[in-house]
C-alpha cells in the first residue's frame, strides 16, 4: 500500500500543502563520478519548480532516480508518498514523464499514438477518446489529429509528447528539457501550454532546463545545480535578493567615458563601487542614486546616454553560480 503524500493540518487548522517530492541525500555514483551528490529537495503540490543547470550538473539523472528509472547509490526520494525504488511502477503509473528525447510511434498519427498510451494505462475507449481530443486541444494539435507524426515538425513532436503525458492525467508532471532544439516562437507556445495545463489541471511540474528566461516566466521555484549539488534553491526573487546583498545596481554610460569619470561618481554618496561593463559602468550603492548620477553628469558638462537601475534576474543569479561574477 502507498502512503498519500504528506498533509498535515497546522496548529492553526489551516492545511499545509502536501509535499509532492521529497528527496533526502540522493545520491548516483558511476564510477568514480557523482552525478548526483546528496540531493535535499522539497516540492509541494502545485509548484511547478525549476531545475537549472549547465550540461552534466546532474539534472537528468535527478530526474530518473525520482521517476524510479534508475537507482540511486544512496539516499532515498519520495514520489507522491511512493518510494520510486521499491515501488517503481506505482510512481510511473501516477507520474507523466517527458524525456528529453521523445519517443513516439513515427508510423501512427497523432491520435494513434495518444490511443496507444492510453491502451497502455488501461484507459477504456469511450473515456481515452474524451481524454485524447482534450489532450490534443490543449496542445494545439487538434487539426492535426489524423496526421501520421513522421510528418510533424520537432515543435509539433514536443507538444504531442506533452499530451501523451497528459493522457494519464498526472498530479506530477516531470519535464526534461521540454524546449531544447524549439525555436522561440514554439518556446513560448510550449510553455504557455505547460503553466494552463498546470494551473487549470492542479498539476506540480518539475522541469529541467538551462534555458534561463523560459524558467524565470513560469517557475514558481528554482534549484540551481552545479557538479551534481544543488547550490541554491528557492523563488527567483528570494534568490535575487540574496545576491544582490541589500545593495542596488544602476546601469549608467556617459561620455566621456573616462576613469577620472568614474572616480567622480564613486565620491557620490551611497555609492560602493564602480566598474566597466559592456562599456557601460555598473554601479553599486546603497539606496537609489539615480537622480545623484544624473545630477553630477549634469553638473560636469558630461553628456549621459544611459541610466537603468537593474533588476537582478536569473540572468545573474545564474552568472554568479556558474561564472562566481554577479
Ligand atoms: P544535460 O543537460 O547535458 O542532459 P544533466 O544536467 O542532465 O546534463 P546528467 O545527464 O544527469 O546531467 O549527467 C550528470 C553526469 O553523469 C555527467 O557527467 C554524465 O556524463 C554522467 N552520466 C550520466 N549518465 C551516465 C551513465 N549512464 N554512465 C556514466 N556516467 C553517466
């Protein structure tokens, strides 16, 4: 029997949100090679939470140990309360998993292929043809229902392969790469798909990528892996927030762009530190001196071309994991 994923009522009577996944020090060794090295991760039900890292940080291999497709060296994960090596068939049974490589039947059409899977699930076939004309709505393929998929674009493909996932009708969806290879025009179709799949079906997604922007518009949290650890996690905002240490950041370029130039503006107060950028000069301070910057351009007879205060994104988030510069 599998436990329901962990509920539990506060002190205050209000329900907690279950936790959908949890792993606790997941760990794959091959070899001489931790691909993943003592996993904590925490995802609540309706989160849809993004795992971010360059090739090899270990995203894939998170992902199949928590689908029960392969084994983890140690520690132990939780699935919707199922233990994905003890119980592997009841985590791919409730789990609707898109690899990075679709796979599907290029000889069958759209529709024979969603046919087959729910034939598979044990879907009967009044309620697999509710379930596939509903499916192949939501991912814009209706028109193309009859369509053998050899002749689908890879944008088509992708989209497909997430309505075969959604045929079982999950709670958890998890998505490895959904938009490699997609161009942005499809990225961006793709995704609108998964986040009104996900908020209109009550599903968590977990979705691995290292296409940044596409995360930053549709999760909810982000892990950032690195070597196989996860060396942060938590809202993008939250994680934005840390990194920028209470200090703003302000875009400014100005002629002439001088040295001397920029040492008048590091006298200005709340300013920290200014260095070049992109022949630009980031500035750090304390507070907003935007109008201090205009000011003292102004005052010198300088002329400005530019002045931004940054937003600090995934963008930098990123950059300061990977390349340790902000
Ligand atoms: P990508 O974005 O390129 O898919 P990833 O973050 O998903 O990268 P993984 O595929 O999980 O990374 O790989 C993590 C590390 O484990 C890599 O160094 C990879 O070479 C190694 N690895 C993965 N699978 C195996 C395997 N079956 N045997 C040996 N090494 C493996």
């Amino acid at each position: 029997m599998t436990a329901p994923p962990a509920a539990s009522v506060t002190s205050e009577g209000t329900r907690e949100v279950p936790i959908v996944i949890e792993a606790t020090g997941l760990t794959k060794r091959y070899g001489d090679l931790t691909a993943v090295d003592h996993l904590d991760l925490r995802i609540r039900e309706g989160e849809i939470f993004g795992l971010l890292g360059p090739n090899g940080a270990g995203k894939t291999t998170t992902i199949l140990m928590l689908t029960g497709l392969t084994e983890p060296s140690a520690g132990e994960a939780r699935v919707l309360g199922a233990d994905p090596v003890r119980e592997p068939l009841e985590v791919k049974r409730r789990v609707g998993y898109l690899p990075e490589h679709v796979a599907l039947y290029d000889e069958l059409s759209a529709r024979g292929n969603l046919a087959f899977t729910a034939d598979l699930n044990g879907i009967g076939a009044a309620e697999a043809r509710h379930r596939i004309d509903a499916a192949l709505d939501r991912v814009g393929l209706a028109v193309s229902a009859e369509r053998k998929v050899r002749e689908f674009s890879h944008g088509m493909r992708q989209r497909l392969g997430i309505a075969d996932v959604l045929i079982k009708r999950p709670s958890l969806v998890v998505l490895d790469e959904p938009t490699l290879g997609l161009d942005p025009v499809g990225v961006e179709e793709l995704l609108d798909i998964i986040l009104t799949a996900a908020r209109e079906e009550r599903m968590t997604v977990l979705l691995s990528s290292h296409q940044l922007m596409q995360v930053q518009r549709i999760c909810d949290r982000v892990g950032i892996f690195s070597a196989g650890k996860l060396v942060a996690s938590g809202p993008i905002a939250e994680l934005a927030e840390q990194l920028a240490e209470g200090l703003t950041v302000v875009e400014i370029a100005l002629s002439p762009a001088t040295p001397e130039a920029a040492a008048e503006l590091r006298r200005i107060p709340g300013v920290v530190d200014v260095t070049p950028e992109d022949g630009m000069w980031r500035v750090r301070a304390h507070g907003d001196v935007r109008s201090g910057l205009a000011r003292a351009v102004v005052q010198r007879g300088w002329s400005l071309t530019h002045l931004r205060q940054r937003d600090f994104g995934l963008e930098e988030i990123y950059l300061r994991y990977f390349e340790g510069q902000p």
